[in-house]
C-alpha cells in the first residue's frame, strides 16, 4: 500500500508514530509522512532544523516531509501554542498537496494535541481520493478545559464544531482508549465507524526487566527505594500531588522520587522543590532521547503515573503504562478510571485516587512493605499482560489489516455505477 502519515509530531521528537512508521516501511509498504518541524517539548527548533533546513529526510525507509510552523514555545498554553496549532494545520494545507503528490491507498492520521492536524487530511483526501483513518489519542476540545488552556465557552463551543467536522470527514476513527468511544459518537460518528485501537510500547522498553540486559546511563542515583516518573512534565500529569507526597514523606530519606523528562510544568516543579526542601528526595534528571531510557526503568524499583481528576483523563490510558508493564516494572497509577483499571487487572502494581497525595504516600509505603517475591510477581503480570493486549508488532498486523480493508471498501465506492 501507499500509505500518507499525517502528524504533526514526528522524529526526533520521541512518540509511538515512529516506530509504527517504521514498522509499516518494514512490512514493504511505501509510507510518506508530512509533519513540521521538530520542537516539541522544548519549544524551539531541533539542532540542525529550520524553516529551510532538513525539510525532506528518509526514516526507516519513509519519505519525511517537513512544512513549516511557528515553534510552540516553553508555555504549554496560550496563544504561542495556539499560533503553533494553526501554523502546522496552514502550511500542511498550503504545502502538503505540493509536496505529496502522486496517489495513496490510504491517509492515517495521528492525532495528539491538537486536533487540528485532520484539517489537512481532509483537504488531502478530496484531492488524493484516498480514506482517512483517525487514530484518537486526545479529546478535544475536553482536553483544552480539563487542562485549563482555553475557559470561553464559545472558543470551546467552536472548537467542539470543527471536531465534529473532522470525524464525520473520516472513514474510520480509532481510539486509543475504549472508554473514547462515547465522546467520538457524540460527535455525530457512526458507531460502526468507531474501532479500538491501543497504544503499544517502544521495542526499546522490551526485556528491561532484564537488568543485565541495558546499559546503564552513567548517572549516579540515589540509593534506597526508587520512585520513577517518567514522561511529560506538564499540566495534566499533576505535579502538584506527586510534589505533596514527596512532603509527607520527607522525612524518609531512603525514599527518592526521580522526574525524567520535560515539559511547561517543569519551571514551577523545579521552583517548588526548593521552596518545599524537597532537593534531598526529588531529584530532577532531566529529558533524555528514547534509547537511553531503558538504562533509567532499570535502575527504578517502581514506575509511576498520575493524572489531574478530570472526567476526560479518567477516558485516557496514558502510553507510559504500557511501556511500563512492557519493561516489567511495578506501577504506582495515581490516576481514575481506564488506567487504574488495566494496573489493576493486570495485577502489576497499586492504584490510588487521582489528586490525593496522602492516598498517594500510602501507596508509596504499602509497595515499600512488598517482599521481592511480590515484586517479582508484579513485573511477571506487567508483561504478560502487555504480551496478551498491546504487544507491537500484534498491533501492528492489525492495524495493516484495517488499511487493507479500508483501501477495499473505498476501492468498491469509488468503482460504483
């Protein structure tokens, strides 16, 4: 098949997209992918990449088309992120029919924030004839008011049209979590037009349990008990609980909280850390590339994930849990609704209430009481049950059939008397 990838986010930025750009190259496909220009989440231009540098690239054997964008800048709202948003979704409008010509089979788009990354795909599909398949990893416009980005109602209110718009233009909508598919038919979507479709992991986080496997990053960490977060530094990971968990537990001092990552959040993070004494317990270890991560999993004794108590993040698996469970780590799911719900049948780790850091403290204690054969237990169900339900290249198959399909069905439309 030839198969046209619309993100907005691509490599070097690390997210699942690439990989499964890579792993649709490998099974023979010919992909193009149109995105911009790498920022995220620093805000500003990659090394090496500009308006007029490194606009076209090979990835694994895709075309990568780069459009220009106005970077989003270190806030993780307003109207520099706004402006990020609209520029992509113009100049992959303006760009994308020049720069992708020829013909496709098939249009996937991965959509995270925002979702105006479908308004090039629809214009691509009338003038490339070819389906769109809609993979939802975000809500809006529900994400924008859980997260406090946008408060007017009539912002909201048109947003919630263009979405609507964007839906009802596509073929087949895939949601990276179940409980996504109510949301997506209120949006006027046909439920047989509805599919879920998980997140995998990275191949980089397999066998992590497996320490002498990695090798190590170098950096020198604390000793004790290990409490890893690792991901997004941003508004809905609430930061705010995690930090007031660290307090109450500050009297530990075997017990370290390790942040990796980045994101707009970290400014405040790393202000509230002196202002609270935490510097001897939370330990900033910055934003590392996807390869040397596996290196920071095995030297964590528990992996943890948090989400603000809003209705639309009780909808969301976020994608760490299941590079989690795939790197056979014990979980932490300080977070409502579907993530707790998979930590919890899986049996790999604890849950607790989102938004309450004296819920999340006892959980921190009551995983500090495990023996190792507990422990042990949990990885052992982490990844068996990543292996049952989100294993890569088993969702990827899938996801190949589902293009094959639709290329069929769009193929006997457009051959209709």
């Amino acid at each position: 098949m030839k198969i046209l990838i619309v993100s907005q986010y691509f490599w070097p930025e690390s997210f699942l997209v690439n990989d499964l750009t890579a792993d649709l190259c490998e099974r023979g496909h010919q992909v193009t992918v149109l995105t911009g220009i790498p920022n995220y989440p620093e805000g500003r231009f990659f090394q090496g990449y500009g308006l007029f540098r490194n606009r076209h690239q090979d990835y694994h054997g895709a075309k990568v088309v780069r459009v220009p964008l106005l970077s989003r800048g270190r806030s993780s709202r307003g109207l520099r992120l706004a402006l990020n948003y609209l520029s992509f979704a113009f100049s992959a409008s303006l760009l994308g029919p020049l720069e992708c010509r020829g013909q496709y089979d098939v249009i996937f788009v991965y959509q995270l924030s925002p979702v105006t990354v479908g308004l090039p795909a629809l214009l691509l599909k009338i003038l490339k004839s070819a389906p769109i398949m809609f993979l939802v990893q975000d809500l809006w416009p529900e994400s924008l008011s859980a997260t406090g980005a946008v408060r007017s109602p009539w912002i909201l209110k048109g947003v919630e049209w263009m979405v609507r718009l964007i839906y009802r233009g596509c073929d087949l909508v895939l949601t990276q979590s179940e409980a996504f598919r109510k949301p997506v038919e209120k949006m006027g979507v046909p439920p047989q037009r509805i599919l879920y479709f998980p997140n995998s992991a990275a191949n980089v986080y397999d066998h992590v349990i497996d320490k002498a496997a990695v090798v190590s990053n170098g950096l020198a960490l604390p000793s004790g008990v290990r409490i890893m977060f690792a991901g997004n530094i941003g508004v809905a990971q609430d930061f705010p609980t995690i930090l007031s968990a660290a307090e109450i537990l500050k009297d530990r001092g075997d017990i370290h909280w390790l942040l990796v990552g980045d994101g707009g959040m970290l400014p405040w993070v790393r202000r509230q850390i002196e202002e609270r004494g935490l510097s001897k317990n939370v330990h900033l270890l910055g934003r590392h590339p996807i390869e040397s991560m596996p290196g920071f999993y095995a030297r964590a004794d528990v992996m943890l994930a948090t989400l603000r108590r809003e209705p639309i993040f009780a909808l969301t698996i976020p994608s760490k849990i299941q590079s989690y469970l795939a790197a056979g780590k014990p979980i932490i799911a300080a977070l409502d609704g579907e993530g707790a719900r998979i930590v919890e049948e899986a049996g790999a780790g604890l849950t607790c209430p989102a938004e309450d850091p004296a819920a999340l403290a006892d959980a921190v204690l009551a995983m500090y009481g495990k023996n190792p054969e507990e422990l042990r237990s949990m990885s052992a169900n982490g990844v068996a049950y990543y292996q049952t339900h989100f294993e890569r290249r088993m969702l990827v198959e899938r996801l190949e059939a589902l293009m094959k399909g639709l290329c069929i069905r769009h193929g006997d439309t457009r051959n209709e008397p």
